[in-house]
C-alpha cells in the first residue's frame, strides 16, 4: 500500500546558482548547481582490443605523472564543480571553453554540439529514491574524439560499473570498438536507468490509484501534484534526447562504424518507449486528480445528504414546539394537564412516520451511490 509521503526540503547550502555567470565572457567555467562531491575523483581506462590499463586519481597532480601507452583511453570525471580542473582537462584534450562551461553548468537540456574532431554530448540521469519518492537526477557530459572519450558525472553513481565490468574482458566488443562503442554504451546505460525509474514511480503512482479508489487513506493536491511535476521533469530530459540519437543517425559522419546505426537506432526505440510510458503515466496522473476531487465532492455530498436526513426528521418537533412557543394567552391544549404528553406523542409518531418513509424510499442506498 502507498505509505504516507513525507517530503522534505532538499538541504544544501552549497548549492550554486545563475547569479555569479550574470555578465561573465563566453566560456567563462562557473559552476552552477549542487556541488555533490567533496573533491574531483579521475578514473581512467587505457586500453585497445589487447590490453588495458585501469587507473584512479584524486589530485591533478598525481595523473600528470601517466602518459597513454595504448590506442584509446576513457577518462571519468566525478565532479565537475573545479574551474581549474576543467580547465586543465580542456588544454590536454584541446576542448573548447564553451564545452567546458556547458559541462560546469549542470542545468542543461540533452543536446549534441559537433566541433572539429570531436563531438559534445548532455544527458541527463535520474534514480528515484522511494522514501522521498522523489527522482533525483544529474548531468552527464560526454566528450567523444577519435581516441579519446571523457565522461563528466557531477557524482559518483554506480552508472557506469556494468561498463566498466565489460571493458574489463580480453573479448569484449568495447576493448576493439574504441570510443563510438563506448559511447553507444554509456548512453544505452543512461536510457535503460529511465526504465527503471519510470517503473518505479509508476508503481508508486498505481499504488496511490488503489488507495484512492478503495479510500484507505486520505490523499491532498499537493501529493498528487508532486508525482505530476516528477514526471514532467523526466519528461523534458527524455525529450530532448530523442534528438540528440535522431541527430548522431542522420548527421553524415556522425557515426564512423557502419554497424553502430543498428544499436543507436535501439536506443532511439527505447528513448521513444519511455515518452510513450511517461505520457500515459501522465494520463493517469491527470485522471488522479478528477478521481480525487470526485471523491472529495462524493464524501461532502454524503455528509449533506446526512445532514438533511437528520433536519427531516427533527422538522416535525421544531414545528410543534414553535407552535406551542407562541406568545398566546389562550390556545388549545396550552393549559391541559396532558398537552406536554400529547405534543410528545405528536413529535415521536411524526418522527417514526418520516424515518419509515425514508426507509421506504431506500435513501441509506443513495447516500452510498
């Protein structure tokens, strides 16, 4: 059963926003959004179909004593709010400031920009935590060249350890494809996650369906608003994605390999297959909150209904004790011994006579329809 949310402010007081690129030149590197990590971490992959070197780096000063001794390399960034990081990654790899600044910049939309020799690539990565039930997303940054390919994350997730698994083995296909297969691998690990997480937040939003339905629990707006807005977010970063696979597909020379077009045409399948989960589940959100509301009306009408049950049947003995309460010197039975039980006799088979006519009509059944 939906258990009860209980949300709470995301608390980050290092959190970094537009104000300090307000009139900075083009392709300053200012880092904008939650720094996640304490420090930048490297990991590196030298490797070709026969051999691979796996290293792993804390400081800048520590890779500047490796140099590649093989075809390709990948390099993993865990962190990406250091301005001098960046930019000493930018003069060894040749990157341009405005790709550095996209990458410090951790608001972007999925986008693909081509330079000369070598192409820039944004996605977004989402993984909902259940107890916030809330989806949590980062950037992901992908500089492809002819043999090179580097990978900025804002913070270590575990995305990527099945890759990385897989490079690991003499015959793995990513060890003799070089960085246009690693890539196609990183953003296939990106789309899969998306199916993960729309599963699990539309699990959460059918359970919400049974409990509305069935009425075990009381729902707000807001809880149902909160799933609407999750969505939304998923949505604007699968979008966008779409064009970005649409683009390495139809770009001439985008993709070297001719096999390649079969596995990114895959992935743009199931980029496709989570916006039509994601519209339907936006649907069924949309459809939530009629639900809620109808049931809201249903329980207001009930108690009105309650309400005018009650008022009937007390109608006869505010009648007859109004008439009795009337300041007359001289009325029938006003000085009668017996009219105080007359008048409670007259009230009790008015009653008994408007509760047996409500029976009659059946009301209790159409206080529950």
């Amino acid at each position: 059963m939906h258990k009860t949310t209980d949300r709470k402010p995301r608390k980050n007081p290092r959190k970094r926003s537009y104000a300090p690129k307000v009139g900075q030149a083009p392709g300053s590197i200012v880092h904008v959004g939650d720094v996640k990590v304490d420090r930048t971490h490297f990991s590196l992959f030298d490797y070709d179909a026969g051999n691979l070197e796996e290293l792993s780096f804390d400081t800048l000063e520590a890779s500047r004593q490796y140099h590649r001794r093989h075809q390709w390399i990948w390099l993993n960034v865990h962190g990406v709010h250091d301005p001098v990081v960046m930019e000493e990654i930018g003069r060894r790899f040749k990157v341009h400031p405005l790709v550095l600044e996209d990458i410090a910049n951790t608001r972007q939309r999925a986008k693909l920009d081509d330079y000369e020799d070598y192409s820039f690539i944004v996605l977004r990565n989402f993984r909902y935590e259940s107890e916030r039930h809330d989806a949590d997303s980062e950037q992901i940054s992908l500089v492809v060249g002819k043999d090179f390919i580097l990978s900025f994350q804002e913070r270590s997730s575990g995305l990527f350890d099945p890759i990385r698994n897989r490079l690991r083995k003499n015959n793995s296909i990513l060890r003799s494809g070089g960085p246009e297969v690693l890539m196609h691998a990183l953003i296939d690990a990106v789309v899969d996650k998306y199916f993960v997480v729309v599963e699990s937040l539309a699990t959460e939003v059918e359970d919400l369906e049974d409990s509305l339905v069935t009425g075990t629990r009381q729902h707000s707006i807001e809880e149902i608003n909160h799933f609407k807005r999750e969505t939304l977010e998923i949505r604007r970063a699968v979008w966008p994605l779409r064009e970005v696979i649409n683009s390495l597909l139809r770009t001439p020379g985008a993709l070297e390999r001719k096999e390649s077009e079969l596995y990114f045409r895959d992935v743009y399948d199931h980029t496709v297959h989570v916006i039509e989960q994601l519209d339907s589940l936006r649907e069924l959100i949309s459809g939530l909150m009629d639900l809620h509301l109808s049931s809201i009306s249903n329980r207001l009408n009930a108690e009105v209904r309650m309400l005018t049950v009650v008022t009937t049947i007390f109608a006869p003995a505010t009648v007859i004790t109004g008439f009795f309460g009337m300041n007359f010197h001289r009325m029938p039975l006003l000085e009668d011994p017996g009219g105080w039980l007359y008048a409670s006799i007259a009230i009790g088979v008015a009653g008994l006579a408007l509760i047996l006519a409500l029976f009659w009509r059946r009301w209790w059944v159409r206080m529950n329809s």
